[in-house]
C-alpha cells in the first residue's frame, strides 16, 4: 500500500497560518464523522510535520486567561518538561503537534495554545473553527 505525503507548510510547526485540519475532507473511515466536527479522517495514513505518519488528526484549542499555564501545559506534554519561572506571555496564537498511539490507531493532535491577554481576544478567536 502506497503512502500519501501530506502537503508541509513551509518552515517548523510553530507557524500560526497553516491549516492542516483544512483541504483534508472525511474519505475511508469518515462516513460516520460530520465535517464540521474537526475530526480528520484520511482515506490512507498521512504524514506529520515531524515526520510521523497518522490516521486520525484532532484539532485542540488551549484557552484561558494569562498567566493560568496554558503554554506550560502544552510544553510538559509535547516535550516532558516544566519551564519554571519563566513567564513569557504569548503573543497571538502558536501551535505544537504531537502524534499519539491509542488503541493502535495514530492520532495527531494540533494543539493551539492561545494568549490569554484580552488585546489578543480578537486574534485568538479567529481560530476557533473546527477545535475540539
Ligand atoms: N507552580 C506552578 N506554576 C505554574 C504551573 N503552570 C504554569 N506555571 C507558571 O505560571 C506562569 C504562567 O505560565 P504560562 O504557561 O506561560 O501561562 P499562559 O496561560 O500560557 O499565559 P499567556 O501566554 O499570557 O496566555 C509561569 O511563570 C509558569 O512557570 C504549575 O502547574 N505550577
């Protein structure tokens, strides 16, 4: 069985303007998921930005006020560590994907971690769509 390489945004993972959710419509395995829902189901498994291949790929928004432990949060689970005392504020909207194994399915998560800071509300909200 040939394998299908998605598209690559130009540059690393932290670009806030792809979509990899998007341009991927519900083929195979999609009959029972509404497009809507963000759910991504390829037809046949693609490949991550990192490199790893997937089969079902989750669009995850991290919201809260500033200072609450969003980007903390997605750094511990995207790499295991903790950055203490570092509190570097976000600006606009950044995102990290992680590839996991459940249930011997692959499943990619997009996770976007947005800035708390109400003078970024009108940014972040932007990308609201198709999150879960
Ligand atoms: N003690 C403790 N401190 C934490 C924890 N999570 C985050 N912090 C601290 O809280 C501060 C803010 O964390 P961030 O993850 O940058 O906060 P944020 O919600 O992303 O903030 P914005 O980017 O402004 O929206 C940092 O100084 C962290 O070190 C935690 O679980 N325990």
């Amino acid at each position: 069985m040939s394998r299908k390489k998605a598209v690559k945004s130009k540059g690393s993972s932290k670009s806030p303007k792809a979509s990899p959710s998007s341009g991927r419509t519900g083929k195979g395995l999609a009959a029972a998921a509404a497009p809507s829902s963000g759910l991504v189901y390829p037809s046949r498994p693609s490949i991550s930005n990192s490199g790893e291949f997937y089969d079902i790929a989750f669009k995850v928004m991290l919201v809260g006020d500033s200072g609450v432990g969003k980007t903390c949060l997605l750094v511990r689970f995207k790499d295991g560590a903790f950055l203490a005392g570092s509190f570097i504020s976000t600006v606009g909207i950044d995102f990290r994907n992680k590839v996991m194994t459940i249930d011997a399915v692959k499943v990619k998560l997009q996770i976007w971690d947005t800035a708390g800071q109400e003078r970024f509300r009108s940014v972040t909200h932007a990308y609201y769509r198709d999150a879960h």
